[in-house]
C-alpha cells in the first residue's frame, strides 16, 4: 500500500514544476473546462533547462492542497492501484510549505521570455525543499529520507524513501499558456518510476494548473489543477486504454504568505 499512495501523492510534485514551450492559445484552458473529458495531449514540446514562474509567485507559501473530485474513465474495465482508497482523500486539505527563489535563465526561458537579460535572475522553484515538504506532508517524516535533483538536469528528481525504496520522476514534455484574464497556466509530462517493491512500477503522469493571483489586502494565489495517470507500455493493459488516462484527479491549490 506504501507504493500505492507514494505513486499517487507524487503526482501533485509537477504543480511545483512550472515549463516553457507554448501551447496553442487557449488549448490548456479548455482543457481544463473539458474535465473530465480527457486524451492525451499532444501539443507539448521537450522539457529543457530550468523553469521560469511568473513574478508575483516570488517568495515563500504556506499552500493548501484539497482533492475535490476524482474519477476513473475507463472503469470498471480498467482501474489504477489504489484508486478506491484514494477517495479517503477527497475533500481532506494539506498543507506544506514551498518556496519560490532566484535562479539562472537557460536558453528556453530566454527563447520564450523575449527580451529578458540573460545576467538577470529568473524565478524558479526550490525543488528540493518543496518537494521533500510536500512528500512529508502526505507520507509522514518517517516515510521520506531525501530529495535529490540531478545538479546536471533540473527535470530529473530521486526520492528515497524507507526501506530501501526510492521514487524517480522525469519531467519529459510541458506547455505553458496566459490566458486573457492573466491565468498562468501550465502542463507537464513526466515519467515515474517506483523501485524497492518486488517488481518497479511504471507509469505516465500529466497535470494541467492554472494559477491566478488574487487581488486581496495581502498576496494570495489559488490554483486549479488537474493531474491524469496513463499507463505505461510495459502495462498489460496500455493498449486497451488506447492513450486515454486511466484516472483523474482534480485539486484546489490555495496559496497564502508563510509566515
């Protein structure tokens, strides 16, 4: 059961992972309107390089994160590990802390932010304290040992966990949108990997966020999120699913200063 849950509370790492490359206008935003009528998507491009956010996310943010609905679209046919018990979640909030903190821009911020001075800082994620906060948040202390990011690609994350189990998440492919009403919004595609049971597990993740700041006495953003589990091809029922996601799960992200 620990595989189970570690694979699905992961799934919401990705919302702390903002990308480049643009996606046709509009094409997130009705995505997320379509919930929960979903395929795959296609109009992402390589996930390269850091990621830039947009300014007024600066800082760090005490975030609640509440499960708000969930459904499996290919059942009872086919049902992921662990679905069932993931309804115990629903409309239970979380909270953990991240941070938002000064980085480099590499050549794909530079090629989509136009104009941008290559010596000036960009905003970035600080993946490794937001997504140990986060693991922690869902798994309990004890579950989670570590965090690592590979210091040669920032898309590339390890997690060890007890009992000689660990969690790799690849970021493969993203798109960003801003939408007319400056919703930021963004898509990522990642591959993770859960080793330490008696066979690794596989599958294909793809969450869709739109974050809007909040015209409040104090800052505050909220943030809509979608995240879609696929199967992966070394599933024996990856061709029955004929790349539609085999579960959904829908978040509201809720953003206030740390203190």
């Amino acid at each position: 059961m620990l595989a189970i849950r570690v694979i699905w509370s992961f799934c919401l790492i990705v919302f702390l992972l903002l990308g480049s490359g643009n996606a046709t206008a509009g094409e997130l935003s009705e995505r997320l309107a379509n919930f929960p009528q979903w395929e795959k998507l296609n109009s992402v491009k390589p996930a390269v390089g850091d990621l830039g956010y947009p300014n007024w996310m600066a800082g760090s943010w005490r975030v609640t994160s509440t499960l708000v609905d969930l459904v499996a679209p290919l059942a009872p046919n086919i049902v992921t590990p662990g679905f069932a018990a993931n309804r115990r979640q629903l409309n239970q909030p979380v909270s953990f802390l991240v941070r938002f903190i000064e980085g480099k821009p590499s050549a794909s911020n530079l090629k989509i932010l136009p104009g941008i001075d290559k010596k000036l800082p960009i905003l970035v994620a600080d993946r490794v304290f937001n997504s140990l906060n986060l693991a922690r948040a869902y798994l309990g202390d004890e579950a989670v040992l570590s965090v690592k990011v590979d210091p040669d690609s920032p898309n590339r994350q390890i997690t060890l966990l007890r009992g000689e189990r660990q969690l790799v998440s690849i970021v493969t492919a993203r798109a960003t949108e801003t939408t007319p009403d400056a919703q930021f919004i963004t898509t990522e595609v990642f591959q993770q990997l859960f080793k330490g049971g008696a066979t690794p597990y596989f599958n294909s993740v793809e969450s869709t966020t739109a974050y809007r700041q909040l015209a409040t006495s104090q800052p505050r953003i909220e943030a809509d999120q979608v995240t879609a589990v696929y199967l992966s091809p070394q599933d024996p029922d990856y061709f029955a699913a004929d790349s539609r996601p085999v579960a959904l799960y829908r978040y509201r992200l809720e953003f206030i200063p740390a203190q």
